[in-house]
C-alpha cells in the first residue's frame, strides 16, 4: 500500500478520545448549541434556516474531527 492510500485511509480510523479531546469536544458541542438555539430564535423557518442549521452541523462535525485526527495524545501535537 502507498503512503499516500495509508494517509487516506487513516481519516477512517475510530480513535479514542483523551480527557483534554473530551474537554474541549464538549465545551464546542455547547458552542454549537448556543448557536443553534440563536439561530431557531432569529430566523423564521425556512430553507435558508434549514441550510444554516445543516452548515451549523458540518461545521460541528468538521470541527471534532480537526481535534480527533490531528492531535497525537494529551501534549496536542499532530499525528504523523
């Protein structure tokens, strides 16, 4: 296998969470939701709310990945 389909293929992986991943996983996950509930309580309900609400979770979710594949174990730094 190349390095570059091992490379590929590791954004698959299921890593475990450390403490200070879990932390800050979980500090964003109240971020997100303050901005949901500010954007259920200023918007009408339409296709742009849906799509704000839809990028809201992309950006979630691009975010916990961020933490989870790039850092190495609790010193932060990222994984070879």
């Amino acid at each position: 296998m190349s390095p570059r389909e091992e490379e590929v293929l590791r954004r698959f992986d299921a890593r475990p969470a450390t403490d200070n991943q879990r932390e800050r996983l979980q500090e964003m996950a109240k971020d997100f939701k303050f901005l949901t509930l500010r954007l259920l309580g200023r918007t009408p309900p339409s296709r742009e709310q849906a799509l704000a609400l839809t990028h809201l979770e992309d950006a979630a979710m691009w975010a916990s990945k961020a933490i989870m594949h790039n850092e190495g174990g609790d010193d932060g730094k990222p994984t070879p």
